[in-house]
C-alpha cells in the first residue's frame, strides 16, 4: 500500500440480530456499508460508492 492509503476490509456485518449465517455471524468482519453515506452514488452507473472515500483520521 502507499503511504496515505487506508485499507479496511470488508465484512457484511453478520454479527446483527436477526441474521442467519452461523458460520459468517461467527466471523462478521467490520461492515463497510455503516461508515458510508447510504445517500453516495456513483454518478456514471448509480451504483453505491464502495471505494475511493476520502477519511480523516486522527490519534486517540
């Protein structure tokens, strides 16, 4: 990776009540979709924006 580059990989969130994937709830990754706007489209296809979003970030 390049430095000013941030990488999160990508779970769908299984740990939420209601779901039932045993094996994927065991294991729920962090789930992308709650840190991004719901509202960011891409503009050509419409498709929600998944990648190139700009983060701050700053020390504890």
């Amino acid at each position: 990776m390049m430095p000013g580059v941030v990488s999160l990989p990508h779970g769908w969130g299984h740990d939420l009540a209601g779901t039932r994937l045993g094996v994927a709830a065991e294991r729920p990754g962090v789930n992308l979709n709650a840190l991004l706007d719901e509202n960011l489209r891409d503009p050509l296809s419409g498709n929600a924006v998944l990648s190139g979003v700009a983060v701050e970030m700053a020390p504890l």
